[in-house]
C-alpha cells in the first residue's frame, strides 16, 4: 500500500515539476512575442496610445479655443457692422509726385 502512495507522490511531483516548466516556457514565450509585437509596432510609426491621447485632448483643446475665437470675433464684427466706420485719413505728402519717380495726379 505504501509502495501505491509512494508512486502517487513522486507522480504528483513530477507532475508538478512539469507544470511548473510549462508555466515558465509560456511566459518566456509571451515575453519574446511582446517585445517582437513592439519591434514591429515601432518599425511601422504608429503612436501609443498615451501619445493619440494627448494629442487628442490638444486637439479639443484647440478647437474650443477656435470656437471662442470665431464667437467672440462674430460678436467684435457685429458690433463694428452696427457702428459708422471712421474714414481713413488722407496722406499729408503726396503720392505718387515726380519727385518720387511716380506719375503725376
């Protein structure tokens, strides 16, 4: 009987022992894939994910300041629209004189 329970043990142990390899295979294999899969990643220039993230939250960034802008212009356009324009002032020399190579007035 005792002869049963040893075998039993040492086949559990050895059992054991080649899971134990097996789980180790696996995770060197996933380690080696992993950093192929980035080798690979980095030779086509795409962005990690952090990076399209902040870029993305730059970008929102950008386009509700240009909002902002193209509001508060609107609103800077409507109020000169609603106001007579000031007419711009003549030059005090004038131009285009043959002093100054142009054609006469």
């Amino acid at each position: 009987m005792q002869t049963d329970n040893r075998l039993l043990d040492d086949l559990a142990r050895v059992a054991s022992g080649a899971l134990s390899a097996l789980t180790g295979v696996r995770e060197e294999m996933e380690a080696r894939l992993r950093d192929q899969f980035e080798r690979i990643l980095d030779r086509m220039n795409l962005v990690r994910r952090e990076e399209f993230e902040a870029v993305q939250a730059m970008a929102a960034k950008a386009r509700a300041e240009q909002e902002r802008l193209a509001e508060r212009l609107a609103a800077l356009e409507e109020r000169l629209g609603a106001e007579p324009r000031a007419k711009p002032a003549k030059p005090r020399h004038g131009h285009g004189s043959k002093a100054e190579g142009g054609a006469a007035d």
